[in-house]
C-alpha cells in the first residue's frame, strides 16, 4: 500500500511541477503581440504566487522521484524514476540559466525605459519555459506509465 502511494505523490509532485511552464506556454499566444510597457507590467506583477508553486514543483518533484528511483533500485521501475529525476533537474537547470535571467532583467526594468532588445528577452523566456514544459511532461508520462503499466515479470528459463 505504501508504495502505490509514494507513486501517486511522485505523480502529484510531476503535476505541480509542470503547472507552471505549461501555464506560461499557454498564455504565449495572448502575450506575443501585447505592446512592451504592457507585455513588462505583466511580467512584473501576474506572476507574484508562481515562484512558490514553482519552487515546490522543482525541489520536491526530483526529490520524491529520487526516494522512489531509490527504493525501488534495480528494477525498470527505479530506472524510469531516476530518468525522471534527471528530466526534472534538466528542467530547473534549464528553468535558472533561460528564464531566470530574463526575470532579473524584467525586475530592473522601468516603464518607459525598456530596452529595444525586450523582445529577446520575451521569446528566451518563453523558449525556456516551453523546455521545461516538454521535459517535465515527459517526466510525468514516464511516471505515470509506470504507475498503470503491470510490473514486468521474470522470463521462465
């Protein structure tokens, strides 16, 4: 019993983590063509509860795959949550060296005062969160295929 529960948290902990980058893919299309003092007020101010969500996902979502990959060493299940674990990590990396610095950028920057190269730092940031989207989501489907698949059985010799 424990165990199934520890796949479902790893699962639940795959969601939150993904919530964030999927969000801010999501709402691309609607951002893409906003002028730039309005595309830097809402950078500024939408996004002031995601950073908790955000850092929840990232450290708790690879740490729950890593006791998992852990406790179920030696086996395809263990292999597929230390695969994950690395795919969630690549995400944060991805997440800091991408879009964080467009975040200090975007937190120094003044209405009126915006650099001609923002749309750089808009598309870097959205390139980036659509990375880790794609890499956190591959994480969540390994996960969850292994919650549904049946374990593999040992070959008659």
């Amino acid at each position: 019993m424990g165990l199934h529960w520890a796949r479902l948290g790893v699962v639940g902990l795959l969601v939150l983590a993904l919530a964030g980058p999927v969000g801010h893919v999501l709402e691309a299309p609607g951002k893409w063509n906003l002028p730039p003092d309005v595309w830097l007020t809402v950078q500024q101010r939408l996004y002031a509860g995601t950073a908790t969500i955000g850092v929840i996902g990232y450290v708790a979502a690879p740490l729950a795959c890593l006791g998992l990959a852990w406790w179920r060493r030696g086996t395809e299940e263990g292999h597929v949550a230390l695969l994950a674990t690395l795919l969630v990590f690549a995400a944060f990396m991805t997440w800091w060296v991408v879009v964080a610095p467009v975040n200090a950028l975007v937190a120094g920057a003044r209405l009126g005062a915006i650099p001609p190269d923002w749309v750089n730092w808009r598309r870097q940031w959205h390139a980036g969160h659509g990375a880790c989207a794609l890499l956190v989501a591959t994480a969540l489907a390994l996960q969850v295929n292994a919650l549904i698949s049946p374990p593999a059985r040992p070959r008659a010799a």
